[in-house]
C-alpha cells in the first residue's frame, strides 16, 4: 500500500530532477485537453506522455493547453524545440504518444506520417 | 464519446481551472444503497453571472474563440438526462462555482466509471498551484486526498507536476478507492 510517507523518500530525487530543469529542457511536449482532446482520447495519451517522461528522463517537459481550433484532428500532441520551432502531431493515440517521444524528443526525428500536413495531404487524396 | 465518467469530470475540471481557480473539490458518493451516483464539483474560481449560468448548459454557450460550441458543460448535462439523474449549476460572480450531478447507478446507459485516479492526474498535470481535495465514499467507506497533504511531505521546491509525483498520486488514489470498494463486500 502506498502512504504519504512514500513521498519524503521521492522528495530528494523529485529535487534533483527539477534542479537539473532549471537547465532548461529542450522540449516541450504540449497535449490539448479542452472537451474536443478529452473526447477524442486525450487523456490515456496525456497518461502515457507522462509514464514514457518519467521512465526514461526524456529531456522534455510534458504540459496541456486547451483547443487550437483543429478539434477534428484531435487527440493533437505538439512539440516544441528550443529555437521555437514546433510540430503538429495529429490523431494521437498512445503508442504514437510512445513512438513521438522515441523519435522526434529522443532522436530529434519527426515523424511526418503523424502530423497535420500528412492528415491534410491524405485527405486532399 | 465521451466514453467514462471520469472524463466527463475531468471536462468540469478543466473548466474550473479555466476560472483560475486556487481550490477545486471534488466528491464522489457511489451509493448502491441509494441506487444512485453523486458528484460534485466546486470551485472558487471567477464564477458566472445568473444569466451565464443559465446557459451554461447550452451548447452554443463558450468563452473559447477558437470555436463556437462549448461542450463540457452540455455533455455533462446530456449523460444526466440519459441516466434518469439531475444536473444542477450554482455559481457566484467572484466567488466561485459548483455543479452537482445525480446519475441512477443502475441505469443501462450509464457509463463506465473510468480511471479517477488518472483524471485527477490530468487536472493536477494541468494546473500543479492549484489544491485540488477529491473524496470517493461509498456506503460504508470513504478515500480521501488532498494535494495540501502532498505539498506538506514535498516541501515547496517539488511541484506536484514532476512525472514521478504524478504517477505517484494517480497510483495512490487508484488503490484508495480499491480499498474503499474491496472492504464494502
Ligand atoms: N467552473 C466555471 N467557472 C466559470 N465559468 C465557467 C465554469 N464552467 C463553465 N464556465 C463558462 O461556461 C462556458 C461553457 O463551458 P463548457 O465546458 O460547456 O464549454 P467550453 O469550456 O467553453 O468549451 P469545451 O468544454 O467544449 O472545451 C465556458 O466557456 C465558461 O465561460
Ligand atoms: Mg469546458
């Protein structure tokens, strides 16, 4: 059973890791969850962005915003690098969850099959 | 679509962070004595007008720009009308809101519970400076957990959004409420 004693224990490498941020990270990983994201599966995604973080120290902070005004693409995953440069991830379950953060936080690879512009092209098809 | 109660709340939620709420309850009552399902959401954030509340429930009711619906509120209201149960809004301007909603735990068209645990992860994710008390009862148990016994453990320098703390509090509330349902039978 866990107790909130655990969380003294958790305290001190808790510590460590958000010293380490002050660093900066160099992504930031941004999942919706107005109405449209939370519907469309936001939530299991957002679960697994934090596991696969927390698991493997990905070099990303992992936050939420509310709707882009793409609801029909949701769940939508943005990620954003240091120089401010972003990618739109669409339709994201949560092994793409898994695979974004392998590739395009871990790699530095995006991986274009999921984003906005791939969705629009296959649609335009 | 929305496929759990869980994610309902979790919309409610998240509008009550929208209103820059600092405290949000959250209670849970599973009755089966009562045959019915209590929920209760309150926050002290901004608050709405009487006129506001009384179309909240409205889909064509947003403070969003990006587009023309606004969803949460109305779904909630949707699930009540279809499970027998009531929905009900009060809301001060400056001083905050509650909505409260009575589902028929028996009805056929209720939806799964879902994982709260994992919605209050979702809410505390999304906005780690707000205290956030949810409380699961049902007829003879009741789980209880409050961010502000969190914070007392961690200290100030650890805010509750690092991975592992929220892992930490989802896992924590799931077994609470696993307890509370194992020692009912
Ligand atoms: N707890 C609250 N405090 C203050 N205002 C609220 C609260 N809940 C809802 N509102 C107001 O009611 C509006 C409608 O809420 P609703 O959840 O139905 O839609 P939304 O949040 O605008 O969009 P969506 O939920 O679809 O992402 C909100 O935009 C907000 O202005
Ligand atoms: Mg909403």
């Amino acid at each position: 059973m866990k107790s909130l004693e655990d969380l003294k224990k958790m305290r001190e490498e808790a510590l460590k890791k958000v010293e380490m941020r002050e660093g900066g990270k160099d992504y930031r990983v941004v999942v919706g969850m107005a109405t449209c994201g939370i519907a469309a599966g936001a939530r299991p995604v957002l679960n697994k962005l934090v596991e696969e973080t927390a698991e493997k120290n990905y070099n990303c902070v992992v936050t939420q915003t509310g709707c882009i005004g793409m609801c029909v693409y949701e769940p939508i995953v943005e990620v954003y690098g240091k120089d401010g440069e972003h990618t739109t991830y669409v339709y994201v379950d949560p092994e793409k969850a898994t695979r974004i953060l392998e590739e395009h936080v871990g790699k530095g690879h995006i991986l274009e099959e999921y984003t906005v512009d791939a969705a629009k092209k296959a649609e335009a098809r | 679509m929305m496929q759990d109660l869980a994610m309902h709340m979790l919309e409610i939620i998240m509008n009550s962070i929208a209103a820059g709420a600092s405290l949000i309850r959250i209670l849970f009552i599973d009755s089966k004595a009562k045959d019915e399902i209590q929920i209760e959401l309150e926050d002290n954030g901004k608050g709405m007008s009487e006129e506001m509340v009384k179309r909240v429930t409205d889909p064509f009711t947003t403070g969003r720009t990006t587009r023309k619906v606004g969803l949460g509120v109305s779904f909630m209201k949707g699930l009540t009308e279809q499970c027998n149960g009531v929905f009900d809004v009060k809301s001060q301007l400056g001083v905050g809101t509650t909505v409260y909603v009575s589902l028929q735990r028996s009805h056929i068209d209720l939806p799964p519970l879902g994982n709260l645990g994992e919605m209050m992860m979702a809410a505390i994710q999304g906005n780690a400076d707000i205290n956030y008390q949810f409380t699961y009862k049902n007829d003879s148990n009741e789980f209880a957990f409050d961010t502000i016994e969190v914070r007392k453990e961690l200290g100030d320098e650890v805010p509750l959004n690092e991975p592992q703390i929220l892992l930490w509090i989802r896992d924590y509330i799931n077994e609470g409420i696993q307890q509370a349902k194992e020692e009912q039978l």
